[in-house]
C-alpha cells in the first residue's frame, strides 16, 4: 500500500463513485481498494476535477429544436387557442437548495453529523453550506448550476445574469418558474406573496404544479448521491468541485435511463422561510405576471 498508488481508470471511476454514493469513511474505502488513505483523497479530487472541466458539455442550457421540445405549458387546465399564445410556455424550473459543509476551523465525524443537520440549519454559521442554485427541465436534467458560500444571500444571480447577457436563450414566449426568495423579471416568474386574492391563488397554485419537479430533481440528487448529506471538508473549492460532480453525474445517469427516485422532503428544496429578505420585483416582470393572472383567471372563470 505504500507510496503514490496508480490506479486504472475503470477502477478510478468505482473509487470515486463508491465515495459519491455511499456514506462511508475514506478510511473503510482505504480497506476496500486497499490504498492509503492519502491516495484515496489525491484520486478522487483528481477524479472531481477532471470531470469538472465536462461542466459546459454535461449542464447544457438548451437551444433550437432541443428548447421547444422542452418546453411545458404553464397550465396543463387550460387550454389555449392559437390567438392566445401570449401566456408562456415553462422552460425550466429555478430552484435553492444547502448542501451542509465542514467548516475548516471545525472537524465533524462523516459518519455522525446526519443527525446535527436540522440542527445546524439554525444554528451553524452560514459558510458551514454550499448554496446550490439549479435550473432544470421537465425531465429533472439540470440545465444550469451555481454554487456559492452559504453567506451569499443573493439567489438566482448566476441566471439572470446569464439571460441578461443572452436573452437567446429564452425561446420566445417563454420563462422560468421560481419559488418566492427569487427575484421576479420579465423571464422568471414567482408566485404572489401579498394580497392573496382569487386571482393570485389561482396563479400561485398553477406555478405550484410545476415545482415538484425541482423537488425531485433535488431528491434523486441526494439519495444517489449519499455524500451529498454532509460533505467532511473543509475547502471550499474541493467541497464546489464534489458538489458540481455530482450535478454533472446526475445529467449523465439520467441520458443513460438510470432513475433513482428519492422521497421528496420539503426541507431539501429551500424558500423564502428562513427570515431572508423578500427580493426586489423588476416592473416589467410585474406587468407581465399581473397580465398572466389576469388571464387565466379570467378563462378559469368562463370554464
């Protein structure tokens, strides 16, 4: 077992998965693969950042003909005549959710800080998690992560920074949908979080209907990936380095038609409930919500 062990590839990629994948120590897979343990971390960073330079290759924003097929009506209960094809169709869902960290001036136990989770998500400080930001299609494949310290509070940057600089991106008439904690544009829209009337429950619920789909995107995520529960390191660039990984494998088991579903907990996909600031609303995405509402519920009326 002694000096810079060299493994094959074939066994690389199972030494990396075994870690991904299941919660066990690098100490119980030094045993299994019969390494050092300092050879067991030198691999599977390796492994991590090799498949990190697959990002643009393995989370593809969608374009042409790949875009319109992914595209979902907004309201599966309404249907919509030729002439009304101003109310969007759904791209992608945009959603949040915290992957817990060890802080480097603090080490837990891998295999014992499952149950400090809950705990932690009030009482830890905020760069003891990664932020997660995601987009994905109607299939669950995630078409845009971003990862950032816990400590940055600014949800959702990464995308409309990206659609500011290419609205091609966007096929026309249509837009993403986000839970409340996003900032509401012209190309995301949120849900009403004031004033609920008729009109605003109605449009709420028809954004509802599509977040499950994040939910379980999220979901699947974590259970095939096991590590993704509480990640025993300390560097932040390591730590971003697993966590995209485990993104870009979870696009590739997927086109491969390998699901795993996971049970889907409110807890795993984080909105505004933690006492955060409501976000700024830009006016176009305003009138372009209100018109929206409007509409359907005017057509939920007539039915």
């Amino acid at each position: 077992m002694a000096g810079r062990a060299r493994l094959s590839l074939s066994h690389t990629v199972l030494l990396s998965l075994t870690l991904l994948s299941e919660r066990v120590s690098y100490r119980c897979v030094s045993r299994r693969f019969r390494l050092e343990k300092g050879n067991i971390h030198r691999i599977f960073f390796s492994f991590c950042e090799r498949v990190n330079t697959l990002e643009e290759k393995l989370i593809r924003w969608p374009d042409g003909r790949d875009a319109l097929e992914a595209l979902l009506p907004l309201s599966k209960d309404i249907e919509l005549g030729k002439e009304e094809q101003s109310i969007p169709q759904v791209l992608g869902v945009l959603g949040f959710t915290r992957i817990p960290i060890r802080l480097p001036i603090g080490k837990h136990n891998a295999e014992r800080a499952e149950p400090e989770v809950k705990r932690m998500k009030k009482e830890a400080h905020p760069d003891s998690w990664l932020n997660l930001d995601l987009v994905c299609d109607c299939k669950g494949r995630f078409l845009h992560c971003s990862i950032s310290k816990g400590s940055d509070v600014d949800r959702g940057s990464a995308v409309r920074n990206k659609l500011t600089q290419h609205p091609e991106l966007m096929p026309p008439g249509s837009c993403l949908v986000a839970r409340t904690g996003y900032r509401l544009t012209a190309q995301i829209l949120t849900p009403y979080t004031e004033s609920h009337g008729a009109r605003e429950e109605l449009f709420n619920k028809t954004l509802e209907a599509h977040f499950h789909i994040l939910d379980q995107a999220v979901s699947t995520l974590r259970t095939r990936f096991q590590r993704l529960k509480y990640l025993d390191i300390g560097n932040y660039d390591r730590a971003k380095a697993v966590v995209m990984t485990a993104c870009m494998l979870h696009n590739v088991f997927l086109d491969m038609g390998e699901v795993v579903q996971g049970d889907v907990e409110k807890e795993e996909v984080i909105s505004q409930e933690d006492g955060e600031e409501e976000e700024e609303e830009e006016e176009e995405g305003v009138r372009r919500r209100d018109e929206i509402a409007d509409f359907l519920f005017k057509k939920h009326e007539s039915t």
